[in-house]
C-alpha cells in the first residue's frame, strides 16, 4: 500500500504545480467541463483527481523495475523518466482523449489530436515533480511506519 499512497500524493504535488505552467483560470472550466460541471473549483476538484490518479501507475511502474529504478540516487535520471511519463501521458490523455471527451460531452469541438505545446511543456513538468517527489514521498512513509 506504501507505493500506492507516496505515488498518490506525489501525483497531487505534480498536480499542484502543473497548475503553475497552464493558469488555472483557463485551465479549470475546461477540466470541469468534462464532467458537465462548471466553474474553477470544480476544475480542481477533478484536475488533483486525475493527478492523484497518474500519479498511481508511475508508482507501480517504478516498483517493478526494481528498489534501484524506485529509489535511485540520481536526480537526473529520475527526472528524465518523469519527463519521459509525461510526455506520454501528454500524447494519449491530452491529445487524444480529453479533445474527444470535450467534444462528445459539450457543443466546444476541439481538435483531435490536440497538439498544444503549453500542455506538453505542463505534463512535462507534471512527470519531472512525480518522479522528483515520489521517493521523498515513500521515504517519509517508510520512516513513519517504522516509528
């Protein structure tokens, strides 16, 4: 469970600051839309969902590669497979599903693929913090579990 929880709340953090890169006042309607709601709360109710969310699989993915991969030393390589996540999840997610969900839930029609380059530089950002903060993460929980 300790994974699951540090990859959680690393995704959130990664959340947080992807709202740095893409104002949240453009960001937000668009991420509530999705649900037929609207409004900036709403947005970032579902917006640190998805992060929480995308946070999860990154967490599970390093843990099957191994203690070395999950924990590794080295900040640049971690940080590389973080960018590397994002981009990915930046091509099917935002590219490619939140486009088509918008326009098969709203009378908005985005383009699909939506190839837009804040967004890109947004997951990209997204993917370094979760993979900078995630073994933080499972090390604070580790200590206080030994505690």
């Amino acid at each position: 469970m300790g994974r699951w929880v540090a990859g959680a709340l690393a995704g959130g953090v990664a959340g947080v600051l992807f709202a740095v890169v893409i104002p949240p006042e453009e960001l937000m309607p668009m991420v509530a839309s999705l649900y037929g709601l609207e409004g900036v709360v709403w947005g970032w109710v579902f917006h640190l969902l998805h992060s929480l969310v995308f946070g999860l699989p990154f967490a599970v993915l390093l843990s099957l590669l191994g203690p070395r991969a999950a924990m590794t030393e080295d900040l640049l390589a971690r940080a590389l497979v973080g960018a590397v996540y994002g981009v990915v999840v930046w091509l099917v997610f935002a590219a490619f599903v939140m486009p088509a969900w918008i326009g098969g839930v709203t009378d908005m029609e985005p383009p699909v693929p939506d190839w837009n380059r804040l967004s890109l530089v947004a997951h990209i950002v997204y993917g370094t913090v979760l993979a900078t903060f995630l073994p933080m993460v499972g090390q604070a929980n580790r200590r206080r579990g030994a505690a």
